[in-house]
C-alpha cells in the first residue's frame, strides 16, 4: 500500500472553518478510517489515525499563530505530535524559516506531505518520524497541538518540552483541559471555541486555549 494514495484515497480535502486559512485531507469518521487502516495494513492494534482529524488543541494553535505571526516569523519551529502537521502549517504561513514535523504514524507523515504542498508550503515542511529529537535541540519555537490525552505520551512530552524551554525555546501548545496537561506549568496566552467532533469528544464545539511553557528563571546575577 502507497501512504500517500491511502490518504488521499480515505479522506476529502476540505478547508477548515476555524483556520480557512489551510485546507487538509480529512475524515469524517474517525472509527471507519482506524478500521480500514488496520485491514489494509492486516495489522490490529494500531493507534488511532490521528492524522485524519484537525484536533481542537491543535486548531486554537494555528489560529493563534496565523494570527501572531511574529511569534514564528524567520525561526526555526518543530511541530510535536504533529498529526495532520495542522500546527506545522500554520507555522509555515506564518513565515517560519523552516518547520520540522515529528509525527510517528508513517501514514501521519504522508497525510504532513500531502498537506504541507496543497497549502503550498511544502519547501518550509520537513517531516520526520524521530519523535523531535534533532530538531527539538536547536528549534527556536517549538509547537504541541493536543498531545496530553494519554500518561505515557504527556510524562514524555513533557519533559521535552520543559527542557526546550529551559535551553530558551519558546513553547507553545494547544489544549482543551485534557488530563494530563501541565497546567501549572505554562501561561494562558488565549483562549477560543473550537470546533469538534461529535464522535471524538461528545459535543461539536470545545473550549480551547493555548499556552506558553514558562521560562526557567535566570539564575541571579544573569
Ligand atoms: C491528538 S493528535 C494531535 C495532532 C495535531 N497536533 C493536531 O492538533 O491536530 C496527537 C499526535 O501525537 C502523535 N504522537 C504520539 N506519540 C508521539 C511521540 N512519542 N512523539 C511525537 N508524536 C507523537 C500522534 O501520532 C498524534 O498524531
């Protein structure tokens, strides 16, 4: 099976209301993609197609970012858990110098590829599957869209993202009050209703806000 012709056989290219902005190749139903998947693939198991859905943490943060693009203008950015590479895009139109996408689903990573070149900013997106590592070192702003549904995934995320900051990356992400956010770590910077997916999350708009990781306070005399 191809990735990119899975994709673009199992999903309908369609602009997003809330970001018009970028158009993806999306799914309606979640559960029938996962199920296809699995079949095509004659593999169970497998994690949710995340890649098919623009996520409502992920949708506040690239409205957010399309809206200040100087947070991105001219930077390097890596788009965690990049999914649909929804966040990444946005970065990219946004002006971002260069965006890597770390999205560990193959299928995810051509949904990226697909995406990143109908919204024309296929040159800015990389895609990579090695979960941040690389480009997570040096990024000067690093991104997260909806990533702290799962323990395992947020305990990870987490420390990543907190040791970005403390190295002086700036960091962002997009949550709707999922479970394992780190609240008292990061600073709302807005907030906005999302649209969302009746299967997914029971109700067809989300409150949902980004946030900044705080920075570690410079040590006195700095
Ligand atoms: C709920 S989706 C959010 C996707 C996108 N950011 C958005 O907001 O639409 C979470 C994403 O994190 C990815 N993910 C899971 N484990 C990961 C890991 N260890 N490193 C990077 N990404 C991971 C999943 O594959 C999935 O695409």
């Amino acid at each position: 099976m191809r990735a990119a012709h899975f994709v673009r056989s199992a999903t309908r290219l369609a602009r997003l209301s809330f970001v018009p902005e970028i158009s993806l190749y999306q799914v309606d139903d979640i559960y029938a993609l996962w199920a296809r998947t699995e079949r095509e693939l004659g593999r169970a198991g497998l994690p949710p197609p995340f890649w098919g859905v623009a996520w409502p943490g992920g949708l506040a943060l690239a409205r957010y970012l399309l809206d200040h693009p100087a947070l991105v203008t001219g930077r390097t950015v890596l788009d965690f858990g990049a999914g649909s590479g929804l966040v990444g895009i946005a970065a990219a139109k946004a002006g971002a110098a260069s965006v890597m996408t770390s999205e560990p689903d193959p299928l995810g990573r051509a949904a990226i590829a697909l995406n990143a070149a109908i919204n024309g900013v296929a040159a800015a997106v990389c895609v990579d599957g090695a979960y941040g590592g690389a480009a997570g070192i040096t990024a000067e702003v690093v991104l997260a869209g909806d990533v702290w549904y799962e323990r395992d995934l947020a305990e990870h995320v987490s420390g990543y993202l907190a040791d970005a900051a403390a190295r002086g990356a700036r960091v962002l992400t997009g949550d709707i009050g999922r479970r394992y956010f780190p609240r008292g770590r990061y600073q709302c910077l807005a907030s906005y209703e999302v649209p969302a997916s009746l299967d997914l999350e029971g109700t067809q708009a989300l409150h949902a806000s980004v946030w900044q990781a705080n920075r570690a306070c410079p040590a006195s005399g700095d």
